[in-house]
C-alpha cells in the first residue's frame, strides 16, 4: 500500500467534462504536467488509489482533460470531482532536472537544526502568506520553520532529511 511520505500532490480534478467519462484536471505548476506517466493516484477516504490514464489531453500548460480506465460515463467521473491528484515522489524528483521542487516535495523530511538537534517532521506546508513556512512536528510540539534555500544547508534526499542553519531564537525548544 501506498503511504503519504512515498507521494506528492501535483494538482487537483475539477468537474467533469462532457459525456464520455473526462474530468478536468489542473496541476499545481507546468512542470507536474510534463512528467510523463501511465497513472495517478487519487486520495479515496485516505488510502491512495492508482488510476490507469487511458488519454490525456492538455488544454494550457496547467490544465488537462484526463479519462481513465473504467470511468465511461459524466456521472462516474462527476464522483472524483475536487479529489487531489498524487504522483509518487521519486517520479517527481527523476523528472525535475534542474527545475526548483515545490516546496511540498519535503513533507515527510525530518529538519535538523545547525546543532545536529532533531527539530521534527515536515506534516505540511503552508504557503498561506507570502513567507512559506514548514510546518514542524515533534511529539506534541509544533514548530513554523520558513521554508527558505537561504537556511537550508544539506538536503539528503534518501534518507530524507534537511539540515538547515538557522537565526538564533527562532526555534527555541
């Protein structure tokens, strides 16, 4: 089974689009739209379900009309309207080149402080406001990191960690 630390979201399922099954997609930026792939996974009550594309057609660089395998008709498709889109994470690192990873793509990444001190897990992003934050947690505490290359100092992305220098009194544990 598929866990949440072994995928990315890449966009979303709008509504449907005409009679024969299609449904809209839209992708969180155009680089998720260029990597080439025979399935995404969708989010069905927490477990995550991969989706066999039988045809893909791109409408802007963001944007695409998807049909997959099984769903035929508008009523089947309208039921995965608004679901999250996921591709697995080494799908999208193998394709990102030299192209800059969403920040998403850290979530499950455990932070190490400059300090070697454990700081937490990333369970999320929030890029609510201009400044990106990760948000951070360890036990019960819940720690707002920015989410900047300028505190980053090490990314090992087959163990999955950051290390990161970052301003003192900013996390204060």
């Amino acid at each position: 089974m598929i866990t949440k630390d072994e995928i990315i979201k890449i966009g979303k399922l709008q509504k449907s689009y005409g009679i024969k099954g299609e449904i809209s997609l839209v992708f969180d930026k155009p680089a998720y739209a260029d990597i080439d792939t025979e399935f995404y996974f969708l989010d069905i009550d927490g477990i995550f379900v991969p989706f066999l594309i039988e045809e893909i057609t791109f409408i802007t660089d963001t944007g695409a009309r998807v049909k997959f395998e099984d769903i035929d008709d508008e009523t089947r498709a309208a039921q995965f309207a608004n679901l999250h889109v996921f591709l697995l994470r080494k799908q999208v690192s193998e394709n990102s080149h030299d192209e800059k990873l969403d920040w998403n793509f850290f979530i499950g990444y455990t932070v190490f402080d400059q300090y070697l001190r454990n700081l937490g897990l990333i369970e999320s992003v929030d890029s609510a406001t201009l400044n990106v934050l990760f948000v951070v947690k360890k036990s019960e505490t819940e720690l707002l990191i920015p989410a900047t290359e300028d505190f980053i100092v090490e990314i090992n992305t087959d163990k999955k960690i950051i290390h990161m220098n970052l301003p003192e009194g900013l996390v204060e544990l």
